[in-house]
C-alpha cells in the first residue's frame, strides 16, 4: 500500500467582513505545523466542528485551493503527483450519485470515463460486477438510486454506491468526508466494517469522521485529533487513552474513548471541567470564553509537541523527507483525463438524455402547459379578420407568443445550478472536460426541452389564429413563424444559462432573469413607439430579445395585409393607436420595422449572434468557476 506524509502543513484563508463599501480582509488560521504519517490501513481524523478536519482533509487529497498553504505532502516519500485527485479516489460527505439511474448505471457510468480506452468493455463490466458483489449491494444493483422525487435505495447503499464510484480506479488512497453523516448507527457501523475491510488488503484509507460509536472506534488503526487548526495527538489509536492519561485526562469506565476525546478537547469533561468553572468565573464575556477554549487547544497542542508520539513522528518524517529535497509547488491543478473527448461527450450525454427521461415531470410538464396556452391563445384570438381590430389583435397575439417563449425558458436556470455539486465533485476527478460536460447539457435541453413547445405552439396556434382557419396561408410563413419561436426561446435559455452558471441558489437566478425579461419587454415595440424613445435611451432596443421576435412575427404575418377594405367607416371606430392605418406595410413602416427580406432575417441573424455571445459567457463561467473549496 501507500504511505502519505505531510510536513508543516499550514493553511490561512482570507475572509471579508462589512458591506461592500467598507470589507475588511482579515487572515484567518486554519491550520498550524500539522506532520503525520498515514500507512495502509484506517486513519481517522476527529475533532470538533471548526476543527480543520475537512481543511485537512482536502489538502491531502489536493483539493483545496493551494493559495495560502504551505508544507510538503509526499506519497511513499515521493512528491504528490500533478494528477494525484485524479488517481486518488475521494468520497465527498453529500452524495453526489445521479438519482434517475441505477446503482449498475451509476458505476458504469465511473468506468466507463475513469478507466482508460485500453480497457476493454467486457472487462468495465466485470469490474463493476465485482464491486457492487464485494459492496453488498447485488440485491439492488438495478434499482434507482432516487432523488427527491422517486424514492430509491437506503441511505446506506446510497452511501455504498458512492464509494464504489471511487473504487472503479482501484486507487490506492481512498478519502472519504465524514462518511457516516446522515446514517443512523447500525448502517454507519456496516460502511466502516466495509472500510476495515478494504484497508485490510492494502489500502490507506483516510477520514474525517464526527462523533464514532465505540464499536466504529474500535475499527480505527491510527487517529489524529485536532482543535482550532492545531493537532493534539497523532498515533495509534489504541494508544490514545493511555496517552491522555498520561498527560492528567482519566477516560472514565464504560465511557466511549471518542467522546472522552472531544469532552476533554471541548473543556468538557469531568477533568477539565472543575479548574473550567473557576476560570469561567473569571472570564465573563463570550469572547474572553472563546480565548479559553483556544488556550485549552494551545495547552493540548503543548504537551502533545513534547510527547514521545511526537518525537517518534518526527523522526520518521525527517528520515523520509531526506530522500526528497524538491519542493513541490504549481502541480495542484492539474488534471488529467482517461478518455477523449468524443467519448466523454457520448457518456455525458447518455446520462443526461436517461436523467430526463427518468425525471420526465419537468418536461412533461412543459409540453403540457405549452398546448394548453397554445389553446387558449387561439380560443382569445380565434379567426382574426382583416379591419383595425384584426391588426390590433394580430400585434397583441404576436407580443404574447414572443413573451411567452421568453419567461417559459426560465426553467432552464436548473440545468447547471441543481447538479453545481455532481459537476465540481466529476470535474476535479478528472471524469470529463467542461466542454464535453457543457455541450452534453445543451444537447439534453435545447434539443428536447426547448425546440418541442415551440414547434407544438406553433402548431396550434397557427391554425387557429386567422379568417381561413390559419394566419396567412402558406407553407413559407408558418415554418418562418416556427423558427423565429424557436430562435427566441434559443436566445432567451442562453441568456438564463449565461446569468445562472456558476451561481448556487437557484432564488438569485431568477430574481435577475425576471428584471432583465421585464426591462427588454419594454423596449419590444408594443408597449412604447421605439421611434419616441430619447435618444440616450434608444439604444436599448438592440438587447431586447423580444424586440427581434416581434419584429420578424410582424414582418411575416402583417406585410401584404389590408386592413380598411371598402367601408371607410371603420376609421371612426380604430383604435387611437393604429392611428388609421390601412395596410399592414403602412403599420411596420409607423414602428420604425423594415419590411424587406433582410428586414426580416437580420432579426434572426441578431438572435443568432446573442445565442452565440451569451452560451459563449456561460461556458467560461463554468470553466472558470470556483472548484477548490
């Protein structure tokens, strides 16, 4: 198995208070002049919240963000190598496992981008055979993992399925973060059972854990402790309450060792606990408190740092670091991929098309809110006729399907936001590029999602609308009608991909696309003459997306149109913002719209290039996204 040791490890982050005007960055310490060796085995880290048991974890697994670290990390006496997250297997504390799926499909899934094309199919399938037999979970291999909506798998073969996604590679390092949170005791204590397992043929397995039981204690072959970023004891783990003893901390019988650890590390044991009293008689504020509690943890620290464990520890790692004279430094990032981007791309979007269809309620509901509108347009507009009213409705109509498609492509803020945790967690394991991941998602929405409701509305609504049944009768105005639907919706997804990517609550997203939509309906050219608008204001019109859906509906059904007839007395009864004009080209020309073939298609063009610019911002947001903690 392999060896991972760490030297001085220290880490500070930079936190911002105040409002934005006057932030304040303040250095905060996470961790200091952290050494420990982790052999083969089960090495535990415990400590209190806020201890710095993830930070540690994370550092080892080199995925933190190595600003504001310092210290070596060797593995077997050699420097941490470039790719070394993507070799490592890591088991984050929230699942991150598709729901939609299968276990089967899940793990799969990992073999299929994890392990390299050198491999053949046959043998992919063998190995995730082998270990959903050796996880226990062949009773519900081909049961859905569940989400929210469906009900799936236990809470302990949830847990399982995501260690297997990490054990496909067969990496000799195995972290996992708080791998019993959420379960109750007797699950928790299978999965370390599994863990002891594994460690058993060879693995280093490395966890950060909160609160064990005696029996998952038990399991333990080495232990640190840590409290506010210092370490008090790092060793064997049954050598630990000897160790406290030895330092005055008497564990009581029948009492669990782990909760000793933490009383005592908390000022909260019976111990500690008298000489607390006095002191916190003495210290009256909550600050002064805190400056006791971190005085106990600078105590422990001490008496650790002058222990014989201590000693031991750091002879061994002077021995090993003597071998190694290279810094190792820049090499955090670097990821490293299994396949090609084809056949990321292929994977990616298989899981994504079986998450849509095994999650149809949003789609499904999509499609049946848009026929349904579709019908009560065409029952409000049915059979328009060609006088001053018939163009009044014509315009309200066209600036309702153009709105319509605008707000109805809110829905795609999801896409990227709800599964932010699966793609960081898959990114930085070096599963797929972001582009593959990018394009896969585009493929699964806009395909399916957006393009259906547009040729369905269209559908219905063209056939309704109208004096014969339909709007104007040729085959060239209904498909020209269909794709400027479609290329608004396009245009207006991209622009809600562009403003979500990257965020984390959902609530923001939609606060920012609603106020953007609402200021560009504005400036469609129904609500406001564009002609009238100042100057210094004008120019918004040219981000307006239902500016250029209006403009082109209007060119295709209103050019060539007569709306007077013979009898003059409809003039008196116009409505006053027609402003009696009679033929359909005189209306455009009063909007300030080109009636000519480019007229109409630079509309379109306009659409294109916006489509273009905003999936463009979405995907460096992504690219660029924070994927360090």
């Amino acid at each position: 198995g392999s060896v991972l040791t760490f030297h001085n490890i220290c880490y500070h982050v930079k936190t911002k208070t105040g409002f934005l005007c006057c932030q304040k960055t303040a250095t905060k310490e996470v961790l200091r002049d952290v050494n420990g060796i982790m052999r083969p085995g089960l090495n535990a880290i415990l400590g209190p919240t806020g201890s710095g048991k993830s930070s540690l974890l994370d550092i080892l697994a080199a995925r933190k963000d190595p600003h504001g670290l310092s210290g070596d990390i060797l593995i077997n006496g050699a420097p941490q190598p470039a790719n070394f997250k993507c070799t490592s297997g890591y088991v984050v504390q929230d699942d991150v496992v598709m729901g939609t799926l299968t276990v089967r499909e899940n793990l799969t899934f990992s073999a299929a981008l994890r392990l390299p094309k050198s491999v053949k199919e046959q043998e992919k399938k063998e190995r995730v055979n082998q270990i959903i037999k050796e996880l226990g979970l062949s009773k519900v291999a081909d049961s859905k993992v569940g989400n929210e909506f469906t009900r799936g798998v236990s809470g302990g073969e949830r847990k399982r399925t995501n260690i297997g996604m990490e054990l496909i590679t067969d990496p000799a390092i195995l972290f996992l973060d708080e791998p019993t949170t959420g379960l109750d005791a007797s699950t928790a204590n299978a999965v370390l059972l599994l863990l002891k397992r594994m460690s058993k043929q060879g693995k280093t397995i490395i966890f950060s854990i909160h609160q064990p039981r005696y029996s998952i204690f038990r399991l333990f072959d080495n232990l640190t402790l840590l409290a506010a970023g210092r370490m008090l004891y790092h060793g064997p783990a049954q050598h630990t309450i000897e160790y406290f003893q030895s330092i005055g901390y008497q564990c009581e019988p029948y009492n669990n060792p782990a909760d000793f650890f933490l009383d005592v590390i908390n000022g909260d044991s019976t111990a500690v606990a008298l000489n607390k009293i006095d002191e916190i008689n003495k210290a009256e504020s909550a600050e002064e408190h805190t400056e006791y509690d971190k005085t106990l943890a600078e105590h422990l620290a001490e008496k650790y740092s002058s222990s014989t464990y201590y000693q031991e520890t750091k002879a061994q790692l002077e021995n090993i670091a003597l071998g190694n004279k290279k810094k190792t430094k820049s090499v955090f990032r670097q990821i490293t991929y299994a396949n090609s981007f084809l056949h990321q791309l292929k994977w990616v979007s298989r899981r994504t098309f079986k998450n849509l269809i095994g999650n149809p309620q949003a789609s499904i509901a999509q499609v049946c809110v848009t026929a349904f509108l579709g019908l009560v347009v065409g029952a409000i507009f049915f059979g328009l006729k060609e006088d001053s009213a018939g163009l009044q409705n014509r315009v309200g109509a066209m600036f309702f399907l153009t709105t319509n498609q605008c707000f109805s492509s809110i829905s795609a803020i999801e896409l990227f936001v709800v599964e932010k945790k699966i793609f960081i967690h898959e990114y930085i394991s070096g599963y797929y590029r972001t582009s593959a991941y990018f394009i896969a998602k585009l493929m699964a929405d806009l395909i399916p999602i957006r393009t259906l409701p547009s040729i369905i509305f269209t559908c219905i609504v063209y056939f309704m609308l109208g004096k014969y049944g339909l709007l104007k009768p040729t085959v060239e105005a209904f498909f020209t009608m269909m794709f400027t639907l479609m290329m608004v919706s396009y245009t207006a997804t991209s622009m809600a991909l562009a403003i979500a990517a990257g965020q984390s609550v959902v609530a923001v997203a939609n606060l920012l696309m609603t106020i953007t939509f609402v200021f560009m309906i504005l400036f469609s050219g129904l609500l406001v003459n564009l002609r009238s608008v100042l100057p210094w204001l004008s120019w918004l019109k040219y981000f307006s997306i239902p500016r250029y859906g209006m403009a082109a509906l209007q060119i295709n059904e209103l050019k060539g149109l007569n709306f007077c007839g013979s009898i003059n007395n409809t003039f008196i009864n116009a409505c006053v913002f027609i402003h009696r004009v009679c033929t359909g080209d005189d209306y455009l020309k009063s909007q300030g719209i080109d009636a000519s073939t480019w007229g109409l298609w630079q509309n379109h063009l306009a659409l294109a290039c916006m489509s273009l610019i905003f999936f463009t911002i979405a995907y460096l947001k992504l690219r660029f996204m924070k994927k360090f903690s």
